[in-house]
C-alpha cells in the first residue's frame, strides 16, 4: 500500500495537487488530523487492496503541533507492507498573497491585525521541520496547472504516463449534429458507403462484412495510418499540457458504418500503444 502525506503552505497548490493525485489513481483525504492517519492506515491495509494508494491533505488547518506528523510520519515509513513518502508545495510569498486577494478568502493563520505576509511568515516557521522530512518538495511559484500536473505525473504517475490519459473514442453521425465533448473530430465520409449496397444497409460497423467493405478501399487504409500517425504525434502533447481526458470523434453521415468502423480500429490502435482507451458509437442504433 502506498501513503503520499500532501502538506505544505496554504495557498501553494495542494488542494489543486491532490485532484491531479486522485486523476492517476490515488484515494483522497483532506484535513485529516496526524493521530487519525495511523487508524486510517490500518483501514486501507483491511481493504483489500482497494485503497492502495492514498494521498492524505495536511497542513495548519489540523490545529495541532506538527511534531505528531512527523511522528506518524516515522511510524509508517517503519510499517510493513506500507511505503509512505511526503510532498511539500511551497510558493513565493508575494504569489501566496495574490492568490489569496484573488480568491478573497482568508489565509487560516490570519487574525485580528495580523496582514497576509505576516501570516505567511509564521507559517513558513511553523511547516520548517515538516519540510525537513518531506521526500519532494516542489516549489510551485512559476508553475502553470499544466505544469503541476506534469511534475506530479513524473514522480508519482508509476513511470507510464500512458495511464494517466483517458481516451474516448466515439463514432457519431453528422446529421444528429457534433458531439458537444469532442476535441478532435474526423470525418470520414468521403470513404465507399456500405448503406447503399443493399445487403448491407442494415447492418453496422460492427459486422465484419460492413468493415471489411470499409477497410478493403485503398483510400481507408491511407487516411488510418495518417490518423495513426497524428494521434501518436499529439496525444503525448496534449499529456504534457496536462490533459487527463481526450474524446477522439470519428463522424459519418448517419454514425451507423463507417464511423464505426474507422472508430473500432483507432480505438484498437491505441490499446496497443498503452492507453486506456473507452470506445462508443452514439448513433449506430438509429435508423435513417
């Protein structure tokens, strides 16, 4: 079982880290006091195996004094069965302050007097030694969201980022209109058309007389490998830009043959490359 413990300064990224943990896989528990984690350990490692990685939020907001962190922290890198490591965000002062005027919220260490810099101040003093053990520390300053997302897929996406990409697959026709979610839409109505021949109008892409009819024009097989070639060239891209889901729309004129066809073998296509890959035709049951 894995533990990340998520903490550092209010302000520099956690929360927004830890729905980046939870896309990769990683079971999410804001604010939760040290004293609990050792409870909360024994729970998952109960489980089963379905909360086998954990990503726990901690910061000033628990109230209580960081030496029982790190305690906790000592005693679960000591567990058996449990590799526990620690991620600390930090952000120039001045960015902290912006952000919290953006947003207008109230820093939690801020009282009666006390200005967001001074707040800002003690706590940096107060997360020193939980900073000290902390395994990576990211200083998120100059960091996009795309960037924070790419730093976190490099230390904890398990060294395929392939898996933190989900990619849709649809077929659709264009006569009920584009799908609303697609990024990338391709039209393939310019390949032979199964609805007119006759024993196969009522059939679908998904019988293999309707795809071998698709796929035996020359014209198919260029415009696959061409497509191929640009969804191996971008999907990395669109990874590093920190994309977790990219729909792939693949129309015809009704979405019931050659959509469907084409769509089934970049779907396959994919798969082969390692990418989790969800395939569906919207329109392949409606009937002209």
């Amino acid at each position: 079982m894995e533990i990340l413990i998520i903490s550092g300064l209010s302000g520099s990224g956690k929360s927004r880290a830890a729905t980046f943990l939870e896309d990769i896989g990683y079971y999410i528990v804001d604010n939760l006091p040290a004293e609990m984690m050792l409870k909360f350990a024994n729970f998952c490692t109960a489980s089963g195996g379905r909360y086998d990685r954990v990503a726990l939020v901690y910061d000033v907001r628990a109230g209580e004094p960081f030496q029982r962190l790190i305690d906790v922290l000592d005693k679960l890198r000591r567990r058996d069965g449990v590799r526990c490591h620690m991620l600390f965000l930090e952000t120039d002062t001045r960015v902290i302050i912006s952000r919290y005027k953006e947003t207008r919220r109230s820093h939690p260490l801020c009282a009666e007097g006390i200005s967001i810099e001074e707040a800002v101040r003690r706590e940096r003093e107060l997360l020193a030694p939980v900073r000290e053990h902390a395994d990576f520390v990211l200083d998120t300053t100059a960091f996009s969201t795309s960037k924070l997302r790419s730093e976190l897929l490099t230390l904890f996406g398990g060294g395929d980022t392939r898996q933190a990409l989900n990619v849709s697959v649809m077929s659709f026709g264009f006569k009920n209109g584009l799908p609303l979610e697609a990024d990338l839409v391709f039209d393939v109505r310019f390949l032979p058309n199964p609805y007119y021949v006759p024993e196969l109008k009522r059939l679908t892409g998904l019988d293999v007389a309707v795809r071998d009819y698709v796929m035996n024009a020359p014209e198919s097989h260029e415009m696959l490998q061409k497509l191929e070639e640009l969804l191996a060239f971008s999907i990395p891209l669109y990874q590093r830009e920190g994309k977790s889901q990219l729909v792939v729309a693949v129309g015809c004129t009704g979405g019931r043959h050659r959509s469907v066809a084409i769509a089934c073998q970049l779907a396959a296509y994919l798969r082969s490359l390692g990418y989790r890959v969800e395939l569906s035709h919207r329109d392949k049951d409606n009937r002209r």
